[in-house]
C-alpha cells in the first residue's frame, strides 16, 4: 500500500515538470537557445483580457534555463524617451524594466508606485539631473534588487532617494558626473552587496557613508579626485571583499581609516595615486608588508620624496625607518621648534618692555636725525656770530624750570646781556616740537645743558643733547656748555650724556656765595669761547683794513 502512493507521488510529479518546462505554442527562443521568452505568462492561470505595454516597448515572459518561472520583462530601451512612460501602461507584474539608452531627465515622487514587485530597473544612459530626481522617485520599491544609473553624466550629486530600497543589492552609478554623496545615502540600503561609484568627480567621503552595511562584499571607488579617507570610514564591512580607490588624489591611508579591520578583504587596489613618501605613509607601508590581501599593481605604485616634485619611488623601495617618524621623534620635532619659538618671543617681548623707552629713543633719534638734515640742507648753521638768532640754547627738564627762571634767567639776560632761547618763551607755537628743537640748535651759538637727575631721565632733554651732538660732529663745532646743579649717579645717566661729561669739563653749580661767583664767571667764559678752531674764524681786523 505504500509502495503504491510513492509510485502515484512520483508520477504526478513527473507529470508536473514535464508540463512546467515544456514551451508553449505562442513562445520562442532566443538565437543562443538560452531564453524563452513568451506573449503572455506561461506560469499558468487563465490568458488576461488586456495586456498592458507602453508605446514602442517590449513585454515579454522570458525565463533562463536556470530560472524556474517566467519573468516579466519591459524593455524600453533605445525608443528616444524624454520621459518615464505612464504608469497605467506598465504590467504590474513586471520584475524586469529597461529604460536605458533614453533622454529621460527627470523622475517625479512615486514614479514606480505601480511596481511592487520590481527586482530590476535600468536607467542607464539617460539625462537625469540630481535636480529633478525627487526624493521619494524610488519609492514603493521594496523588492528591488538592481539598480542601475550609469552614464547620466549630469547627475552631479547623489541625494539620499533610496530609503524605500530595503531589498537593493547592487547599485550602479559609474560616469555620473558625482561630485557630492550625501553621507544618509545609503542607510536603509542594508542588504547592499555591490557599489560601483567609478569615474566620477567625487572629491570627499563621508565618514559615514559606507559604515555599517554589514553585506556590502564589492565597493568600486577607482577614478575619482578623492584625497584622503577620513576616519573610520570602512566601519561595519565585515562583509567587503574587493575595494578599488586607484586613481583618485591621495596622499596617504592613515590607520584610523580601518583597512586593518576589514577580516574579508582579499583584492585592494590602491595605484595611481599621489602617495608621498612621508611619516603620514608608514602605517600603510608597514601594513603593505604583513597584510595577505592582494595588492593589484603594487609594484607600480609611487609615491613623491620631500625633495622632488615627482613621483618616481616605488612605494615598495620606500623605507620608514630612515625617517625617524616614532612618535617620540615626531613630538620632538614639533616640540622644540615650538618650545624655541615660544622663547625666543618670549625673551623678545621682556626685552622690548625692559628697553622699549631705548626704542622709542632710538626711533625718535632715527627721525630727528631726518628733521636736522633736513633743516641743514636749507643752509649751512651759523659760525661764531654769523646769523645767529640767539646766544644761548638752554636745555632743561621742565621740572628744573624754577632754578632757569630764579637763578639762571636773571643772571645771564639782565645781569651779562646774553639772549637765551628758553622753550616756553621762544618755542612757535604750533610747530612740531621736533622742528623747535631743531631750528632753536641751528640758529644759536652755544647749547647749555642744565644737567640734573631729572634731565638724565627725560626724553625730550635726550632728544636736544643728541641733536647738539650731530651739529657737533657734523660741522665741527664745539657748541656744548654743561652745567650740573646736582649731583647724577653715572648708571642713572643716557651713555652719550656719560661719554659727554666723562670727555668735556663741565661746571658744577653750588651754593656757597663765594663759589657762586666763580661759577658765573666760568659760565660766562665758556659762553663767549669760540665754537671752531682757530683756522676757521673770521679774521675781523682784516676786513677793516679794507
């Protein structure tokens, strides 16, 4: 009995695959004897009523000898479309639609809402524009499996419209013309197998882009303008077996972009790349040497040395260790030059504070020096009487003003008839100060310094002694009278005021009424003494003999 029912099972079931494989009458073969393609589906059940096809397409039941049902399949490939056709003209059952080698540029929201059950979709060669591809064009399609966008050269970007494609495997889109690949792209795509983003513009990666798709076992990145991977940007591809990023802009493959924890990686290809031969290079080059993935064309890979522009070393010939990049040696590079800048900016800012009235001294210097020859060169100063406008210059600190008017003033106007320059009574009004300093040496016979601990410490007085200084040396001229009415510590003194006074007799002023008159009578002296040697004076007897 029971031999009886498996002969009866084994007959039907016989019966069954005969009728499955057996072609129909309204089928044909392909010229290779591979597909059959039929009208309507030979799957069984009855012929439908209306067979719907778009204007100019094909659709056809085909099968392969290794599928086990008919497939419909709607070829619209080459018709000259600027458009997707009308959704009411699509089979519902189609599991195969082929819109290539059209001029369609754009897909609006819900363009495939008809199509649920869609493994396959073909828009290669078309025109379409990131633009014009909406967000949710894709949407409804959750047994897609391929997808192909290649050569639309205009795409330009590639924008997250594939959140609906939870069944995609494989996703073409090399020749697009991509510069920018938003990082969410593909985030619900987690049964992605294949990606092909060749020869395309795309110059930056995400972080994010390709982690965690746990699947993905292809990634085709070659001929682009990458230049560099930035961290962690093969997370989660436990799966990932061949990777290309040949021919795009990189300099380097640090460790953090994580080719270390690829376990399933067994192709890479990394050539034709703009490598340099550097400390950033040494983590791929020592991984280079203990990885058992196949490194395509290795041996032509370059790499460009600091000293030429060109990349003529085989990355294999470049050795790391010859550029004492531990990490101990690239902290003490960066260290010491920084540490040595710091103080020397340092030690320059303390000195410029500890001298900076130097400074302002030596650039006020700097600058009257330009205001004397400038003022020389509208004439040569006067010589012993000859268009001076004054006896004496007095230089002073304002804070000794009580000494110049009290004792000084009275003594040499009223008393001896000697015409003093003062500055509060004889400086122009509006005049730089430098200009009546200037004009107040040239244009008087002698300069009386009125040394005191309070003209040692100012500038101005500073300014005055340097300015008799160069009509000194200039001209030749002994022009410097120097009274000291106090006593002034040499280390509290400007070095020309020291080098004067350690080099010319100066005349000390004191209390004592008897030493009085003998200051009076020295000062008076040295007023009236001639400025220059005896060779150059004017021979006055001379001239009344004429």
């Amino acid at each position: 009995m029971v031999m009886l029912r498996y002969m009866i099972l084994f007959v039907v079931l016989a019966t069954v695959q005969s009728e499955l494989y057996t072609v129909p009458t309204n089928c044909t073969f392909t010229s290779d004897g591979n597909v059959t393609c039929c009208v309507i589906n030979p799957n069984g059940g009855r012929i439908p009523s209306d067979i719907r096809c778009p204007e100019k397409c094909e659709c056809l039941y085909c099968k392969t000898e290794t599928e086990y049902y008919y497939s419909h399949n709607v070829d619209c490939s080459d018709k000259q479309l600027t458009s997707l056709p009308l959704q009411d003209k699509v089979p519902t059952d189609a599991k195969f639609y082929i819109l290539s080698n059209n001029r369609i540029s754009s897909l609006e929201t819900n363009s495939f809402r008809n199509l649920t059950i869609l493994h396959s979709l073909d828009l290669t060669t078309n025109r379409l524009k990131y633009d014009k591809v909406e967000i949710n064009a894709f949407r409804g399609l959750h047994q897609l499996e391929f997808l192909s966008m290649a050569k639309n050269g205009y795409l330009g970007k590639l924008l997250p419209w594939f959140d609906d494609l939870f069944s995609l495997l494989e996703l073409q889109l090399p020749d697009c013309g991509l510069s920018t690949i938003h990082p969410e792209v593909f985030t619900h795509c987690k049964n992605l197998t294949k990606i092909d983003l060749t020869k395309n513009a795309i110059k930056y990666i995400n972080s994010g882009t390709f982690q965690n798709l746990p699947l993905l076992k292809y990634l085709y990145l070659h001929s682009n303008q990458i230049s560099s991977i930035p961290p962690q940007a093969f997370k989660g591809l436990s799966k990932l077996q061949r990777m290309s990023i040949n021919d795009n802009l990189l300099t380097t493959i640090k460790e953090d972009a994580g080719l270390q924890n690829l376990t399933a990686l067994q192709f890479l290809n990394v050539s034709y790349n703009h490598f340099r031969c550097d400390c950033n290079l040494v983590w791929f080059r020592n991984w280079i040497e203990t990885t058992n993935v196949i490194l395509a064309d290795i041996n032509l890979t370059r790499c460009r040395t600091y000293h030429s522009n060109q990349y003529n070393k085989k990355i294999l010939d470049f050795d790391p260790y010859k550029l004492h990049c531990s990490k101990l040696d690239r902290i003490l590079r960066i260290t010491i030059p920084s540490a040595s800048a710091v103080f020397a900016i340092t030690i320059g800012c303390v000195l410029i504070y500890r001298y900076r009235f130097h400074v302002r001294y030596w650039n006020q210097r700097r600058r009257l020096r330009k205001q004397y020859y400038r003022i020389c060169s509208q004439g040569p100063p006067p010589v012993d009487g000859e268009n001076i406008q004054y006896d004496v210059f007095v230089c002073y600190n304002s804070k000794d003003q009580q000494w110049i008017l009290n004792v000084l003033q009275p003594s040499l106007e009223v008393q001896r008839n000697f015409k003093l320059c003062v500055d509060y009574r004889d400086f122009i009004p509006g005049e730089a100060i430098i200009t009546n300093i200037a004009n107040a040496v040239k244009f008087s016979r002698k300069v009386l310094l009125v040394v005191s601990k309070h003209f040692a410490k100012s500038e101005w007085c500073n300014f005055e002694l340097e300015m008799a200084r160069m009509r000194m040396f200039d001209r030749h001229e002994d022009i410097l009278v120097v009274v000291l009415i106090e006593k002034v510590s040499p280390k509290d003194m400007p070095i020309l005021l020291h080098k004067i006074l350690t080099k010319k007799t100066y005349i000390e002023w004191e209390e004592h009424p008897e030493r009085k008159a003998l200051f009076w009578a020295k000062l008076e002296t040295a007023l009236l003494s001639p400025n220059c040697p005896q060779h150059r004076l004017i021979d006055n007897s001379s001239l009344e003999a004429f």
